[in-house]
C-alpha cells in the first residue's frame, strides 16, 4: 500500500522549514510513501485550516506539519505552538487520519531551531507509523463472493 502524505510547511523562518521539507520529503521517499502535496501557509498558527483543507482530500493519508516556532521577546511563541498544535491534534480525531507534529519550539534559539531540523524526518516516521497502524487495524471491506 503506497502512502500519500500531505505536508503543511509554515513560510515564516523559511530558512529553517526549507530545509525540513527537504528532509522530509527525502525521508518519505525512503520509506516508500509519496508526498502528494505541499501547501506553505504564512506561519505555524495558520496550519490548521490548511491541515482541515488536505485531511478533506481523498488522495491524502496522512499530513506532516513542518514549521519553527523561535523564541522572541514576549510569550508569542508558547501562544503560537499551543493553540496551533491543539487545534491539529483536534483535526487528526475529526478526520480520522494521522497529523504529525513537526514543528520545532517554543522557546528555542535560531541556531537551536538549525540544530531541529530533523523534526521532520520524526514527523515523516510518525506520520507512516500511524497510517500503517491505522490501516492494520480496520476492518478489510467485505469481498463480493460468488453465489454457489
């Protein structure tokens, strides 16, 4: 079974979340999965609407968020990954598909975020992990059997 992933990647510190969605399109290709579409949305707290938009699509088993959330000079950045991460989580149990976690922060240097950027390659795996999971452990669709 191929997996589609869905990947949602924030453009703010796009120097960093570049080189995530690298990663982690490298890593899906590795294990075998295809990233079927990537949507950039301004930052991590506007991730949910588009994470809503790609568990909506049929060709999509699964969404990676891929974003890095830094430390400023007032609590934004806690504000900012609480409510976005909540908000996806919630996603993942309306729709019943996976939505990984690949955001790195709060409360971390430019330079600690650089060191992160594996965040998504976890996030790839997770995300794998889970619709493998998920897949095993519903019930197969009841095959047509000729009448006898």
């Amino acid at each position: 079974m191929a997996i589609n992933i869905g990947i949602v990647v924030s453009e703010f510190n796009f120097d960093i979340t570049r080189a995530m969605l690298e990663l982690a399109k490298e890593h899906a290709d590795f294990l075998g999965a295809r990233v079927s579409h990537v949507l950039k949305v301004p930052g991590v707290f506007d991730m949910p609407l588009a994470v809503k938009d790609m568990l909506g699509r049929s060709d999509v088993d699964c969404v990676v968020t891929l974003g890095a959330v830094i430390e400023g000079q007032t609590g934004h950045d806690e504000i900012v990954i609480q409510h976005a991460s909540r908000k996806i989580a919630d996603l993942s149990l309306e729709f019943n598909k996976p939505v990984t976690l690949g955001v790195a922060g709060p409360g971390m240097s430019r330079l600690e975020a650089h060191e992160r950027v594996d965040y998504a390659k976890r996030a790839v795996e997770a995300a794998v992990k889970m619709t493998k999971a998920l897949s095993a452990s519903r019930p197969r669709k009841a095959r047509g059997r000729s009448g006898g």
